[in-house]
C-alpha cells in the first residue's frame, strides 16, 4: 500500500485527521505538523525515502520550496484554499452580524507589509484582483522573505491590534489563528474545501501509481571503450575479466541485480529505469564510470537507455553511446527520447560530503563504508527505510545472520531503532521492524 505524508500545521490536525479518514483504505497517511513554513526544509528530505509521496498544506509552500534549494524528489500536491473560499467566510461573517463593518475586519496574508495592509471591503470589492495582488506578491519575495513572513505577520497583527486598527482578522494561515485564539483576538479562519482536498489527494494518489509504472520500464546501459580491451568479437583476457569483475562489485555495491552481457564492442546491462535513477543520481552523474575509472582506471563511453520495450530502450541506449563519443560525456536517452548529459563524476561537494559522512558513519557503526553504501542501496531498491532483517538479507544478498549483525551496529550507534513487529509467514517468532537512518 502507497504511504503519504501530509504535512500541516498543528492547529489543522484533527480537521485533517477527519478529511483524510475516507482515504484510509486506499493508502497510509501520516500527518507531520510543522509549526513554522521554513521548517520545511528540514521536514522534507527526512521524509523523502519513507514515503511515495507528500501533501503539503500551507499558504505558500510552493512558492517557498521553489526559492529553496529542496529536492522534491517524489510527488508532491499542495493543498491550499482557493479564492472562492473566502466567500463562505464572507457569509458566514454577514450571517453572524449583519452590522458588521467590513473596512474593519482585516486579512492576515496582507500583513507582510505595514504599508499594504487590505480589508474584507477590498476583497469583497473585487475578490479576483485581490487574489492576483497576492499571487505576485508572494512571486516577487525572497528566500529570506520567505523565512521572515510568518513572524513578521503576526507581529504586525499584535501591533495593529493594540492600535486598535480592527475588529477582527480573517486568518489564511493557521499559526496566526492559533496565536489569535491564543491571545482573545476575534479572528475567523478560512478553511479549505473538503471536495478539493479529496481531489489532490486522489490526484497525488494516481501520479505515484504512475511514477511506480514508470519505475517499471526496461533499460539498457552499453558500455564501450575506446581501446583494443575488447575486439568487434568478444574475446578473453586478462582486462576484459578485470571489466567484468568491477561491473559485478558495482552492482552489488549499489544493489543493482544488473543482467549483464556482451554487445559488439563492449558490454550490455539490462535494468530497469528505478536502478537507472538511482545509480545517476536522479539523472545527473555517470557514477558507473567514475567507479570503473577509479577501480581499473579506464575510461569508457556508456549509453543509458529507457524504453516502453527492451528493443526500444537498446536502441535508445546505442543513440545515447553515439551522442558520449561526440560529446565526451556519458549520454542518457529516455522512453520519450529526450537526451540528457550526465555529469562524469559527482560534484566536488557531494563527494567530500559523502566521503566524510561515510568515514564518520564507519567509525560510529563499526561498519565498512561499502557495507553502508549497500545498505543504502538496498533501502532504495526497497524503497523504503523500514525493513524486517529477512526483507533487509534477501535485498542484500546476504545471510539473515549478516543482516541482523549489521543492524546490531546500527541499533548500538543510533541509527536503527525497532518500531514493532510482524507475524511471519512461515512459523516462529514474529519479525522486528527496523527504522534505519543513515
């Protein structure tokens, strides 16, 4: 079953714990509340590998995650409230108290600036230039804008308030009703429709169903060299077993379960797009050259290719060889024929990262880096980082014994914990589910 995080605001919960209810069979969903929008940047990327995909819901999580630097790797809806939501509002607003004075009630959103602050009669006066305003508004703001609005608004509502410049405040965003509620301010908040939630969230639901398919599709690496290694005709020697070999402890470093043969020239791997992805780094490093440059130091032109059918993905993978030898650079071709360049090597900065957060992790775990990179590896073919120890030696390819000895390591230094058990289906005790963190 897919698994869905949604992430809101504390105060939103339980309404969310009520829309979400109906979905219940179809998938898991677990809501994460963050009681600041920055605090997306630090949510998110913890959330990337245990989930298939994230609804997020917060006034202008878009356009803040896309001035951010966050890798929204898997498939995200925001759920926000429309224009026509402040309508309702308005009614119910009118129905409450038909005196009310509307150039007295203000909206929170329009807080960010002192200078521009704007009414329920400027909403009701033309709802759909009010919307637009705020739209280009928030187009035009900063990342430390961005990090700056929530505080800067609900500063400016306690000032404006204790001027005694309104009556009451119409809040968009949660954290200032709740601060609202809090301090005895009349405050009305505008809640989204519970039709357009179940929409997004049936969308969501049909674009990883999708992505899983798409996951699914054939793929051919070919991998060629310029040298005299390998003739037009497969022959054996010494440097065409030492090719072999490395291709066969790359895959397994990487838990690739490659199928590899020999093509004219050089070799043929056959995978799938999932593995692919995976072993470029979200299609943007050749990793598979630079592990065969840095363990038998060669270097090759190699074609990635993904198709609807493994003809298609052959003949994608050959185009993409012929574009690395006129280009120098590994080549990528997609099922839909685009042609991607890849990088020769990761950057400087994710290597240095990777090196000192390997070392670090093997001293605290006792666990050799190739260990840890399997593991790693192994928790992305799964797609998941909560394994059972069989789930985790079948994906590994090791024993069960190997693989408890490994999560002993990771349970001693932290990172694993067990988060429950299991029934097995063959008799016996039941299975620990482990949480690894690497």
């Amino acid at each position: 079953m897919n698994k869905i995080a949604l992430l809101t605001y504390p105060y939103l919960q339980s309404f969310f714990e009520e829309v979400i209810a109906p979905f219940r069979d179809q998938c898991d969903i677990d809501i994460h509340t963050f009681d600041k929008q920055h605090s997306l940047l630090d949510i998110i990327p913890s959330l990337i590998s245990q989930y298939q995909g994230l609804c997020i819901f917060s006034a202008s999580a878009n356009q803040f995650l896309r001035q951010s630097s966050v890798e929204l790797k898997k498939p995200v809806a925001f759920l926000d409230k429309h224009s026509v939501d402040y309508f309702k509002t308005l009614s119910a607003i009118f129905i409450e108290n038909r005196n009310v004075d509307f150039s007295r009630v203000i909206l929170d959103t329009s807080l960010i600036r002192m200078d521009a602050v704007r009414t329920l009669e400027n909403l009701a006066a033309n709802l759909e230039l009010f919307e637009e305003n705020r739209i280009n508004y928030l187009e035009d703001l900063s990342l430390d804008d961005f990090y700056n609005m929530e505080d800067k608004i609900e500063e400016n509502a306690l000032d404006y308030w204790r001027l005694g410049k309104y009556d009451m405040i119409i809040c968009r965003l949660a954290n200032v009703a709740a601060l609202m509620e809090k301090e005895g301010i009349p405050f009305m908040f505008v809640y989204p429709e519970k039709y357009r939630i179940e929409e997004s969230l049936e969308n969501l639901l049909n674009r990883i169903r999708l992505e899983k398919q798409r996951e699914g599709l054939p793929a051919s690496i070919m991998i060629f060299t310029d040298g005299d290694i390998l003739s037009e005709y497969y022959e054996i020697n010494q440097e065409s077993i030492r090719i072999q070999k490395a291709l066969l402890e790359f895959s397994k470093n990487y838990t690739s379960n490659f199928t590899i043969q020999f093509a004219s020239q050089g070799y043929e791997i056959l995978t799938s797009h999932l593995v692919i992805q995976r072993i470029t780094s979200d299609f943007s490093c050749c990793q598979l050259g630079y592990y065969l440059f840095s363990t038998i130091g060669l270097t090759f032109r190699i074609g990635y290719g993904i198709g609807h059918d493994i003809a298609s993905a052959r003949i994608n993978a050959l185009n993409a060889g012929k574009a690395a030898s006129e280009s120098g650079m590994s080549c990528l071709v997609s099922e839909n024929g685009n042609m991607v360049p890849l990088q020769a090597r990761p950057s400087s900065t994710e290597i240095s990262g990777q090196n000192s957060s390997a070392s670090y992790l093997s001293s605290r775990t006792g666990l050799s880096p190739i260990t840890l990179q399997r593991i790693r590896s192994a928790l992305e073919f799964l797609g998941t980082n909560e394994v059972t120890n069989h789930e985790l030696a079948e994906a590994l390819q090791v024993t069960v014994a190997n693989a408890n000895r490994f999560l002993h390591s990771l349970l001693r230094s932290g990172h694993a914990l067990i988060l429950d058990t299991k029934k097995s289906s063959a008799k016996g005790r039941p299975s620990r589910i482990y949480r690894i963190q690497l």
